[in-house]
C-alpha cells in the first residue's frame, strides 16, 4: 500500500470530545486520527503473512517463524494489500461495507479528471443514487488492485487451459 499519509481534518483533543459526549450522556465513536488510520492501514497489511507465520505451540509459541512458501507468500501479501485497500477506501470514502461489497469495477471511475465511485440507489442505506469522489492515491492503488487481479485470473484460465490441451482426446 503507497499511502504515505491520509489528510484528515484538524480534530480537538480526544479528552475534550470525551468530556463533552459524558457531559451532554453521549458516548459517540471518535474519528480515528491520521497516525491510527495508518497503524490500521499497516496491521491490515501486514496480518495474513504474520498469522500464517506464528508459531502456535511448543518452545517457540508466539514467536512469528514459520516457514511459508514463497507462493503463498505472495498470496498472503496480496490479501494483506487489498485489506489495507478496503480499510482506506472505507476510511476515505465513507461507504459502509455492504455498499462497498456491492460495487463492481464498471462503478470506479478511476482515470476520470476527479476518480469517484457511482453507488447505485438499490445499495445505499438511503436508496438514492451516490457518487463519491476518490482521493488520487486511493484510485491509483484501486487500479493497480484491479489489473492485479485480472492478471492472476488470466493467468489461471491460461493454465487450466493449458492442462486440458495436454489431455489425451476423448474417443
């Protein structure tokens, strides 16, 4: 993930907010400050490679040491990097995670002067038609995501397809 820093509006003390909210019986969530949205971003990262390398028994329990395979590596470093992805496009974008499990990639309009996302009435909590813009870094990473994906999908196709021709024909 290349976001090196999420401009986030200036927020007053988390005391202040906490006080005000007990005052007036209102314990609302707090905004996540810019240094704990990017925590988040990098344990997102960063957690299916260390959960698959934890040592879960013996004299090195808890230690993060396991030997994986380089395949799954990869693997685990991509499902790392699209978590990151939908954390900051939640974070940034203010979706809900049912309205972003709804979009498709012909909703990301992502090379457009401004890069937004079009969220379809039919999957907005308020069921009117949104369009939400995109911070530039984020449609970026969107689009790298994507043409990731497509490449490992053709790839696949092209390997199953490569293995049915090796097969003897049927008579």
């Amino acid at each position: 993930m290349e976001i090196v820093s999420i401009a986030v509006a200036p927020q007053p003390s988390r005391a202040a907010e906490a006080d005000k909210a007990a005052t007036i019986g209102l314990f609302d969530t707090l905004a996540l400050t810019e240094e704990e949205l990017l925590k988040l971003l990098d344990a997102a990262c960063r957690r299916p490679l260390h959960e698959a390398m934890l040592i879960r028994r013996g004299s090195r329990q808890g230690q993060a040491t396991a030997e994986v395979r380089p395949a799954v590596r990869e693997e685990l470093e991509a499902l790392g990097r699209e978590r990151a992805l939908i954390c900051a496009t939640l974070a940034t974008t203010g979706l809900r995670k049912g309205e972003l499990a709804s979009l498709t990639v012909g909703q990301a309009f992502l090379d457009s002067a401004r890069p937004y996302l079009r969220l379809c009435a039919a999957d907005a909590k308020n069921r009117k038609e949104a369009f939400l813009p995109l911070r530039r870094d984020v449609a970026r990473e969107i689009g790298l995501w994507v043409n990731e994906r497509l490449e490992t999908r053709q790839r696949a196709a092209r390997d199953a397809g490569e293995a049915h021709s090796r097969c003897p024909a049927a008579r």
